[in-house]
C-alpha cells in the first residue's frame, strides 16, 4: 500500500503521466504529459512557491 512507503520508496514512481489505459485517465484527457516527473517533497513545494511569487504566499498546513 502507499500509505506503508517512505517517501524515498514513492520516489521511484512516475507521477507526471497518467496510465492512458486506466479508468482515471478518462476523467482528465487534457493532462499536460511530463515525463520524469516525481512526487515532490513538501519542502521543495514550499520552496518552488516562495521563489515564484517573492514569499508572497503564506502556509495552512494540517497534518492528520
């Protein structure tokens, strides 16, 4: 299950690609491709968006 992996286990997977032969992928035909693409770390998420919009962005993070 996902929930049991570690995220340098999640790393190893394609997150930039929808399996076109999957029920999800019909819901989003228009999903822009990009491969090599990975799950992020929540820390490079906030860094990627303080750096784009000048820390003009504030964080509600709620962890359960």
């Amino acid at each position: 299950m996902v929930k049991n992996l570690t995220f340098e286990q999640l790393q190893k997977y394609e997150a930039g690609i929808i399996n076109p032969n999957s029920a999800y992928a019909k819901y989003f035909p228009a999903q822009f491709k990009v491969p090599g693409t990975h799950i992020p770390s929540l820390q490079s998420v906030i860094d990627y968006v303080d750096k784009v919009t000048n820390k003009e962005v504030n964080f509600q993070i709620e962890i359960k």
